[in-house]
C-alpha cells in the first residue's frame, strides 16, 4: 500500500499486523512503516511519535537510524529544523561508522532541506552533494532524485541557473524512470 500511496487503506492493515506480529523486529518495521504513512497522510506530530516509541523498541543502530532519520522527516514538515539537525548530527555519525549509504542518502537530503531554509546555500549544496553520492552507490533511484531536486533549489536559489536546470532535469530524467 506504502508503493502504492493508498495510504489511508493501508494503516488498518498495519494495525492488524501489529497485533499479529510476534518479534520485537517485526513491530519495530511495522511501527515504522505506519508512522511514514502517518506522515504522507499530513498528521506528522502523531508519525513522529510513532518513530519515538519505535525506537524504545530495538538496539540495533542501524535499524534506530532509520526511526531517527523517520523523525527528522516529520520535524522538517512541522518546522523544527534545530532538533533535526541535532538527530541528523547523531544518525549521521553512526551511519558513517557503517558506511550506511542508502541512510547517508537520506541525512544527506534531510539536512540540506535544513540548511537551505536557514539559507546557508553553500553548506546546503554540499549536504546535498553527499547524499546524492551515497544514493549513487548503493542505486536508490528515488534519493537520487530527492537530492538532485534540492541541489536544484539551491542553485537557483544562487542564481546559477544552468547547474539549477541540469539539476532539474537529471531529477525528471529519474523520477520518470
């Protein structure tokens, strides 16, 4: 249903999973995947604290990595850049230990988001320029294109517009891929 965005039609489904699940695991992706969904559907307060009680859930980092890049992603809609930079500063740290490209990609996108709205252009190119090369290496089509589209924004934004339209148009170029 994520695939799909029938999210509305697939949070019963995951309500009903959950009360099946058996694996601390298991509930952990599924709270997960509800609180993603949660947020598509425009209610990023209670997605964010989904992640949070998704993360009391399991140990492993890399699987809290991704809970904590889920809740970068709700404060970017609701406006609360500084505690996101504070968890992208963290997840980012323990996705480097592990050389985690497809979270790099992410961090990448969700702290260029940051820094361009405080307009710090510069950094927000070079952010953005790291995630688009760890969605490169590990092939993730749609952090590619998430992160050429705020390189794009950020050129135009400096008023380097070929670099803006080549941008946008290798951003296109995938999305419709």
């Amino acid at each position: 249903c994520e695939k799909s965005f029938q999210f509305t039609r697939g949070l019963p489904l995951i309500e009903r999973a959950l009360e099946l699940s058996t694996t601390n695991v298991e509930r952990y992706k599924l709270t997960c995947l509800q609180a993603s969904m949660t947020r598509e559907i425009g209610k990023a307060s209670q997605a964010r604290e989904l992640y949070k009680t998704a993360l009391t859930m399991i140990e492993d980092e890399k699987l809290k990595c991704q809970a904590l890049i889920g809740m970068a992603s709700c404060n970017r809609w609701m406006g609360r850049g500084e505690e996101s930079a504070t968890i992208l500063k963290q997840t980012e740290t323990s996705a480097r230990s592990t050389s985690e490209h497809s979270l790099l990609s992410q961090v990448g996108y969700y702290k260029g988001s940051y820094l361009f709205t405080k307009n710090e252009l510069s950094d927000a190119i070079s952010s953005y320029e790291d995630g688009l090369k760890n969605a490169k290496q590990c092939g993730d089509k749609t952090w590619i294109a998430r992160n050429l589209s705020g390189l794009a924004d950020c050129y135009y934004a400096n008023l380097q517009m070929s670099k803006a339209l080549s941008s946008f148009r290798d951003c296109i170029t995938i999305s419709h891929e």
